[in-house]
C-alpha cells in the first residue's frame, strides 16, 4: 500500500526535488505549481492522496488559503505547511487554519519525513479506531477478548481490569513501553463500556507544539489571538461523552499540568478568550512510556496530578517479559495480513518460531507487528524462515542481547563466570533494562553514579 | 544527516544549468530593466538553493531580491555578478 502525496509548489525546482525524495522512498507523488488545481482536483475527487504537503507563498491563492477551503469542505486529509517563515505566528496561524503541521526552509528533509509519516499514522489510527470497534468483542465468561491478544498472566491482568474499569467513570492511567498495547487496551476500556456509542479521540502530548496544544484542548473563542479567525471547539468537547485519551501525558509542560488537574477536579473547561464555563462529559484516560512516579520525584511532574490519574493504574510489560504471548501475537499477524494481502498457505517454520521468541522486541508489538508484515509480503516460499522475520543484522544484535539476558542458566558450566565478570554482566543486563539511562541504572543497582561509570569504562577494555 | 547530501547528482546538474540561464537572463533584465523578473530569481534562489545543498547561493538570491526590490542597480549588478561567479564556480569545482 503505496502512500499517496500531493505537493504543491510554484517553484519547479523545489517541486521536483520533493518528488524525487519521496518517490525514492516509494511514495506517489502528484505534484501542483498552483493551489488552487490541487483544491479542484481533490475537491472534484480526481485526485485522491493520503497527505498533502503545500508551499505557504503561492500565487493564486496561499497555502493558509488553501488549507481553510480544504478544512471548510470537512477535508480531512493531513496538511502539511513548508514556510520561509520562522515566525511563531505564521506557525500558529497555520495550526489554526488546519494545517497538520509546518516545516520550515531550508527544507530540511528528514524533518519532513518525519512529519509526513506522523500524519500518515494518525489517519490510519483513526481508520482503526472505527475498524476496531468491529473487532474487539467480549467473549463471555472469559477475560479475553478478541482484537486483543495475550494469555500472558500481564495482559490477562491488564485486560481483565480495563473490563472492569469499562463501567466506571475513574481516570485511568496506562503505562508501559512504547508499543506495547496502550493504546489498544485504551480503546478497549472505550468500547466496553457505555461510552462506546460516544467519539473516542486520542491525543499524542509529545507530537504537538505547547503553544498549540492548550487550544486544542480546551479550544477557543473567535479572535482570542493572532490566527484564531474562527472559534474551535476543544477535544474535552468534542469527545463529548465519550473518552478523551491522553498519550504521552509525561511530556505535558507545567503549566499544562496545572490546567490538567483544575479539569480533573472541577470537571468544566473554559475556551482560551472566553469567560464562561461549560462543563464536560468525557472520560479521561491517559498514558505514558516514562515512570511518572519518577518524573514526580525529578519535578517534572504534578504530585497532586499524579494521583489524581493514577486513581486507577495499568501496566503492560515490554514483550520480552511476557514471551508466552509472541506465538500467538505472531499467529494473530500472520492471519490479519494474509487476509488483508489476499495471501494464503503461508506459516512459520519451527526455527522461524524460536527465533521469534528468542528476539528481544525493543519496540514491543509493535515491532513484531511490523516484522511479521514485512516477512509476509517478503518471503517467497511459503514456509516463513527466521531470517524473513528477523534481518541478519538485527539478528546480531539479538545474539549479544540474549546474551546479556540475565539468567544463570545460560552460563556455560564448563567454565563458570568470576565475580567480577558477573557484575559486569549484570550491569550490561541493568542498562539495558533501563534503555541505557545510566541514572536510573545507577539508582536501581544502588551504586553511585561514579562508580557505574568507572565499571563502564573498564569494560570497554 | 541531511537529504541534501544525498540530492541526485543529475537533479544538482539540471539546477544549476537553469541557474546559468537564469544568469543569462538577468543580464538581459538589467539592460530591459525588468525589475519584477530579477526578484523572482532572487526569491527563488533564496528559496529553493539551500535545499539542494547549495548554500553559497541562498545569500546572493536575498540581495538580488532586496536590490531588485529597491530598484538599485548598482546593488543589482554587483548581485547578478556575484550569482554568475558563484553558479559558474559551482559548476567548475562541485559537478
Ligand atoms: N495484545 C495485542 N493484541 C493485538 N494487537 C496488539 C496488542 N498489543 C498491541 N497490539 C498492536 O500493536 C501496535 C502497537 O500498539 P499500541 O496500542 O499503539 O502501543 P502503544 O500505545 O503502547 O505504543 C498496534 O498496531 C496494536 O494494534
Ligand atoms: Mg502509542
């Protein structure tokens, strides 16, 4: 499935360099020199494209122009903005018209590219979002329901309390790395409970500028500031009496916090520029990849917020620590994307199974999700091998950290480890536990900081 | 790592034979005093130079802009100048 871009830009040059970088990456391009064809284009449904990626000075009409008449039609493809501009209120003035993004130039393409796949997953989260609601059913008697795979005694945990929590109104906070299933056990609290004939909407706090995020939150009035052209109705509206999930609520700024908190407790929000207060329905469910009980610790975050969230806490452990569920995760893949690839008759082979539990999985589901994806299009006999799934280069890596693994039952009998090796081994072990933070290894492992250092050091030797 | 490293060969060689006749063209422009055509080149350079990683021009398209702008053709010369040397330079030393 080929991504579909339009890009527009008067300037042939830039126009061509664009299409150039994105066709390499195996994207479509279709390219403009004036907004206003493109508007026609996709407005007559001639063209149909994923995102679109506009310059902002144009002759006919702007890019601002351009994304307010997308907007105006209920468009909902991602725009993204490129600016000679680095003024703050061109940004928030593009923000404001709709646009998904901005990039400033010197087009700076990684950036770009970063951007233009953030917009790209988010339409497809929202695709899910209503795909998933076909999906996820409750099988009766059990805790497990379907969409959502695991009978690891974690995620049984974890699903059986987002069943139980479904009927209540209480904060929930879900924790757990990045791609382990936060999301998904979010929608399924959603779609159990009463609020499922309600809109579920998720923010992502990390992906959006600070500045812009509080009106997207809480909305605002019709020339509350440079930019706001027309009043916006928050996401605590919009997801009227439906659930309002918060991701990455660890990297909310202080002062975010504080207005977090003061719509927990009062339950009413008031739209930047306006006085009055209207009070709000949602269900409010957050998540994070950091440790906030750290993150109190450090100051980066509200203590009183903390536990007004953390009312009721679930966590989902990295799929290294759970490897029951990464047959059946794999199993589950394989029958979603031959059905969606028209595929048939193709299985894993026996060693293609161990390796699958021998992987660590840093990016969790997540990751797997996507190798099992790529090996399914990839492979071309019918039996999936090891290297199908896991690259060779990844597979190095995998051999090192299997090493690592902390398990005395792996060390060779034949010649024992000394104390000194196992420490270093351990530490390895620890650091990788903590993503290579080497405070929190410190801290954990109660050394000091100098003396992990020190370790370090030698074992580079 | 910036894209601009990795910019096709052939896209730098195309852009900078249309900045040479860009170069041309101004000439001509000066001599017409076509105003308005030398600060489209001097925006589009301005623009567009840097992210083909050629760096060195983006500051000459910004005085070719602004010269052309304020009509002052003895900033305007000494800009078309500079951008011929510049784009010539280039193409001698970078392709
Ligand atoms: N237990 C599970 N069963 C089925 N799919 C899962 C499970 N956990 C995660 N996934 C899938 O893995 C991907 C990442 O999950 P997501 O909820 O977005 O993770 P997170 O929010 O923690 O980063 C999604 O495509 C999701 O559908
Ligand atoms: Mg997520």
């Amino acid at each position: 499935m080929k991504a579909r871009i339009a890009l527009i830009d008067d300037d042939r040059d830039t126009l061509k360099l664009l299409s150039n970088f994105f066709e390499n990456l195996d994207y479509t391009t279709f390219l403009y020199e004036d907004a206003l064809k493109a508007f026609e284009d996709i407005s007559n449904a001639k063209l149909n494209c994923d995102v679109i990626v506009t310059d902002f000075s144009l002759p006919n009409i702007s890019g601002i122009e351009f994304t307010k008449r997308m907007k105006s039609l209920g468009n909902q493809i991602p725009i993204i903005l490129i600016t000679a501009n680095r003024k703050v209120e061109v940004a928030v003035e593009a923000i404001h018209a709709g646009a998904y993004d901005f990039v400033v130039k010197p087009i700076h393409f990684p950036q770009l590219l970063v951007s233009v796949e953030r917009a790209l997953h988010l339409a497809r989260v929202e695709q899910d979002n209503q795909t998933l609601k076909t999906v996820v059913k409750l099988q009766e008697g059990t805790t497990s329901l379907e969409g959502v795979i695991g009978k690891s005694p974690g995620i049984k945990h974890a699903l059986d309390l987002a069943r139980r929590v479904s009927q209540s109104s209480s904060n929930v906070l879900i924790s757990g790395e990045s791609g382990t299933g936060k999301e998904i056990i979010a929608k399924t609290i959603h779609i159990l409970g009463p609020r499922k004939k309600f809109p579920f909407i998720a923010i992502n706090c990390a992906s959006i500028p600070e500045n812009l995020l509080e009106s997207e939150l809480f909305g605002h009035a019709k020339g509350s500031f440079t930019g706001a052209s027309e009043k916006k109705v928050g996401l605590f509206e919009e997801a009227d009496a439906g659930t309002l999930f918060l991701d990455e609520i660890g990297d909310l700024n202080l002062s975010l916090q504080a207005k977090l908190l003061r719509v927990l407790q009062e339950r009413k929000i008031k739209r930047i520029g306006e006085n009055q207060y209207r009070p709000i329905r949602a269900r409010i469910v957050c998540a994070t990849h950091k440790n906030l009980r750290e993150e109190v610790e450090k100051k980066n975050f509200r203590e009183d917020l903390f536990f007004r969230l953390n009312v009721i806490p679930i966590w989902i452990p990295p799929l290294r620590e759970r490897k029951e569920d990464i047959i059946p995760l794999a199993e589950f893949f394989l029958n979603k994307f031959s059905a969606l690839n028209n595929i048939r008759g193709k299985f894993f082979s026996n060693d293609c199974l161990e390796a699958l539990i021998k992987h660590p999985w840093k990016g969790n589901v997540r990751e797997l999700e996507n190798s099992i994806e790529r090996a399914l299009v990839l492979a071309e006999k019918d039996r999936i091998e090891s290297d199908d799934v896991i690259p060779i280069d990844q597979a190095d890596t995998r051999e090192t950290s299997t090493e690592n693994a902390f398990d005395f039952s792996r060390i060779s009998q034949s010649r024992l480890l000394s104390v000194e090796e196992l420490i270093n081994k351990y530490i390895s072990y620890a650091l990788e536990i903590n993503q290579g933070v080497k405070e929190k290894t410190a801290k954990d492992l109660q050394i000091d900081r100098k003396t992990l250092y020190r370790r370090l050091k030698e074992m580079e030797h | 790592m910036s894209f601009s490293n990795q910019v096709p060969h052939e896209m730098k060689v195309v852009y900078i034979q249309r900045r040479l006749s860009d170069f041309a063209e101004c000439s001509k422009a000066i001599a017409t005093g076509d105003y308005s055509f030398l600060e489209k080149v001097g925006h589009q350079v301005k623009g567009n130079a840097e992210s083909f990683g050629f760096d060195a021009l983006s500051p000459i398209g910004i005085a070719l802009e602004t010269a052309a702008k304020e009509k002052n053709i003895e900033e305007i010369k000494k800009a078309v100048h500079d951008f011929g040397t510049a784009v010539a330079n280039i193409q001698k030393t970078e392709l």
